[in-house]
C-alpha cells in the first residue's frame, strides 16, 4: 500500500515548505568533499567555490571522532559566512546510527537550513531510512522557517541498499540522487578488495587458450558495472541523478578518468572528488565531449521535431538518437551557461 499520489507531495510538517514537483536543474559534474573542521580548508572554500560545481562538507567517515563536533562547527561557519553564488552547497552527515546524527541534522538545519542545498545521508539501506530523514527534516524546516526544501541524496554503500534500491530512489519527493559508495560497500558484500573504488587486476576474464600457445591475456573487467548499472536505472526511472563517488588512488589519474568515464557513459552525471586535482578530471569526464556535441546539434538540427528517420555521415537517424542528443544538447549548454570557453567549444 503507498501513499496517493497526492499525499505524496504534501510537506511532512504543518509550516514546512512544499516538496520540488520538478528536481531542481544544476550542473553538478563534481560533488567536492572538504573537512570543514580544519581552518586552512575553510579559508579555501570561497575559491574553491568558484571552481567547483558542488562543494560538500564533509561531516563522516575520515572525520577523526574528536573532531566530529569541529567539523559540524565549522561547516556552519562556512555556509553562514560564505557567498556559494551558483554552487551547491551540501553536507555528507554521519549515519543514522551513530552519536552524531541527530545532532548534525538539528544542528545544521536550525543555523543554515536555508543555505543547505542537499543533505547527503550515508549508508541507508532502504526507504525507511528515507522516511525518517524526510520527516525530520521537515519538522525543523518548518521549526526554523526554511522557506526552499532541503534535498536527501542516497549513498549506496551496502548490500542491503543495493537490494532496497529501488524503493530507496521512490521513497520522497525530496530525494535528489544517490552515489555509488564503493568502499563501505565493499567491505559490506564481503569483497576481498583492500582499495576506494576503482578495479582489480584479479578481476578479469581469461582469453581462450591460443593455438600458438602464446601467452593468453586476463582483460580487466569493471568491478562497479553491475551496482553502476542498476543504480542509474533506479535513479532515472524516478527522475533522480546517478553519480559515481569517491576514487582513492591520487595517484593513479588516468584509472581514476577511466572510472569516472565509465560511469558517465552509463548514465551518471557526476561523481566525487576527494582531491583537488580530481576536479579537473570530472569537469573533462562529465562534459560532453566537444565532437559529439557538435554531431548531436546536427542531429536535431536535421530532425526539428525528432520524428521520421534522416541519413548524417552515412548514420541513421531516428527518434531514439534524437532524444539521446538532446540528452548530450542539454548538457552541454548547462556547461555553457558556466564556461564561456566551452560554450565557444560547442558552437552555443
Ligand atoms: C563512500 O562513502 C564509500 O564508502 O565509498
Ligand atoms: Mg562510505
């Protein structure tokens, strides 16, 4: 039994703002993590704001216990003090079981909560997890007279989740998306990984046996592909983003691109970063390509109202490859509207 569809986009609290009908549009190519108890970090956010889509204070995990209460402090300051412009401003608080939950949540919400984009709440493993949060949420918005609802996006970090996902993705109005969590997810499917993300040389397919007797070669395969997949359908069937999350190796940039490609090629919009050099990966992996943009404004350029079949560059045409290149259209002149320079790239 669910709620009627008109119930569903009824404020949880007398006096609380209505759910968005429409998820809000913005660029969010990289959520950027920062730990807001250390002052250096909080000097740089104000920069940092301005070259990130996304800047996220991160109240969680590699948050050392004594600082838990710092860090919340300290991302108040920040929101209170700082003028984010176009950028989202999010927090990751800690999860539902732990000390500090609610304390974060009523925290925040009394001292910023018209500031606060999205909240992104870790580890939930299914929608009564969601339930909770929205009603919560709305009893302080309403409580502190927060006039814009504040969004929940989901990390998918344990093999319940991934079971519950979803009912997750449909469990409010309120929801915004969910990331791929690879490490606490890891360790909760039992995998035999040691890393944050990304693949594993053991995970592969063997090639035939050859019958010149060369050696034969294990092709990687994509850890994530499965997760990926099912969560990008989760989300897009209930009009959420998909994103991929954290990637370790700072060393390793080019594993961390081909990861952050992958998931953009299956369906996700954005992903995290955890170092600054990160950023720049994500704005080149989660926009789209200046080539296929250019072939996707031919497409509907040929095809004004996306109906009948045309021929490009000896390619058919027809309505599935239109809405696929308005999909890339769309993006791209979001990206536009920031980056004058990526605007003239496209031709917008
Ligand atoms: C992120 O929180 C992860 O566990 O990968
Ligand atoms: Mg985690």
């Amino acid at each position: 039994m669910s709620k009627l569809p008109r119930k569903f986009f009824e404020p949880l609290a007398i006096g609380a703002p209505a759910p968005f009908r429409e998820p809000p549009v913005a660029l969010e190519r990289m959520i950027h993590f920062f730990p807001p108890q250390v002052e250096k970090m909080r000097a740089k956010v104000p920069d940092m704001a301005k070259q990130v889509d996304v800047l996220l204070g991160n109240l969680e995990d590699a948050i050392p216990i004594d600082a838990k209460e710092a860090a919340r402090a300290g991302f108040i300051e920040v929101a209170r003090n700082v003028d984010f412009g176009a950028t989202g401003l999010w927090t990751r608080v800690n999860c539902l079981n732990s000390p500090w939950f609610l304390d974060d949540v009523t925290e925040i919400v009394a001292a910023v909560g018209d500031r606060l984009d999205v909240l992104m709440l870790p580890k939930v493993e299914g929608p009564w997890d969601i339930h909770y949060t929205d009603q919560l949420l709305a009893q302080l918005e309403a409580k502190h007279g927060v006039t814009k609802p504040i969004m929940i996006h989901a990390i998918l970090e344990t093999a319940l989740g991934v079971e519950n996902v979803s009912e997750i993705a449909a469990a409010s109005p309120r929801m915004h998306g969910m990331s791929l969590g690879p490490a606490d997810l890891a360790a909760s499917r039992r995998m035999k990984t040691t890393r944050v993300g990304g693949g594993h040389p053991f995970y592969g397919v063997l090639e035939d046996t050859r019958e010149d007797g060369a050696a034969r070669t294990l092709f990687q395969q994509d850890l994530w592909h499965y997760t990926v997949a099912r969560m990008v359908d989760a989300c897009v069937a209930n009009d959420l983003k998909a994103f991929y999350g954290p990637f370790g190796d700072f060393a390793d940039d080019a594993a961390c691109e081909a990861q952050f490609r992958n998931a953009f090629l299956l369906g996700c919009v954005g992903a995290w970063s955890l170092h600054p050099k990160q950023i720049a990966t994500a704005k080149k992996v989660f926009s789209p390509d200046v080539n296929e943009v250019r072939f996707a404004l031919r497409i509907l350029e040929a095809m004004p109202d996306g109906s009948g079949a045309v021929m490009i560059d000896g390619k058919m045409q027809d309505d599935a490859t239109w809405k696929q290149a308005k999909v890339m259209v769309d993006l791209a002149r979001l990206v536009a509207a920031k980056d004058p320079e990526m605007a003239a790239a496209y031709g917008l």
